[in-house]
C-alpha cells in the first residue's frame, strides 16, 4: 500500500468527510477536480521554493453542497482520478436513478463500465484517445463534412 501523504492531517480529514457523509446525496452529483496552492510552505530545490500545488476531488451537487472531497496522492488504478469517482460514487445509492455528472478528465471505459455494474447513471464528456478501439472522425473530417452541409 502507499504511503499516506496526508498522515499528519488524517484524523481531520476523516472527521470532516464523516460529517459530509451524513448529508443525503441529491440525485444529480457532480465530480471535479480543484487544485489549491499553499504558499506558506517553504521547499528548497523545488523550481518554486514557496508553495505547493494540492489537487482535490470533490462531489456536490446541484444546490452546491459538498457531499465527498480527497485529497490526490498518486496515479489510480484505472485511470487518473477514476479511482476518485468510483468512492465517492460509493455514498450514492446504487440502482435508484441517480446520476453522475463528470469531464473529460475522468472519463475512460473502465469508469463507465464500473458505474453501470453499480447502477449509476453518468453524463460526461469525453476525450478521443480514451475511447480505444472506436473508429472516430477526426475533427478535420467533421469539419469539411459540415462545411458541405452550409
């Protein structure tokens, strides 16, 4: 297993995201990711010596409500942050037609096919190099193809 980076802020993390947990989820989420700078860290060597960059997952939604949050630590197992949307689709009932909202950044197949074994519905976006073995259009052809259309 890999090593927690957040350790030192741990307890917090899990008290704050128990009490998150004990909202009701709305049927429509969203998941998207952040990232936060901290300057007050001082980092020798570092091309930037004052400050980090720390990435976060979130999910809320439609009212704003913030229902999961995790704070990114390293590659997932099935893709960068496809990890991170299948827990926190975790506090959402399965198979009661909620539905999912995410970008192009954590789409991939394998999300998609996770989700559907779950009962999650999702609405996303989607980038070209994740869809492998699909024959897709380029968007040079898509565009002479509306161009004769005009």
């Amino acid at each position: 297993m890999a090593q927690d980076r957040m350790w030192k802020l741990r307890p917090w993390l899990n008290s704050f995201k128990m009490s998150l947990q004990k909202i009701t989820p709305e049927q429509h989420n969203s998941v998207d990711e952040r990232q936060e700078s901290a300057k007050a860290i001082y980092i020798c060597g570092n091309p930037h010596p004052w400050g980090i960059i720390i990435k976060l997952w979130g999910s809320a939604g439609p009212s704003g409500i913030l229902y999961d949050f995790e704070v990114y630590q390293g590659p997932d197992s099935i893709g960068v942050g496809g990890d991170a949307v299948l827990r926190m689709a975790s506090g959402i009932p399965f198979g009661m037609n909620y539905l999912v909202f995410e970008d192009n950044f954590f789409t991939g197949l394998a999300l998609i096919e996770r989700l559907q074994q779950k009962g999650i519905q999702c609405i996303r976006t989607m980038r070209p190099n994740r869809l492998k073995g699909l024959d897709l259009k380029s968007e040079k052809q898509l565009k002479k193809r509306r161009q004769r259309f005009t």
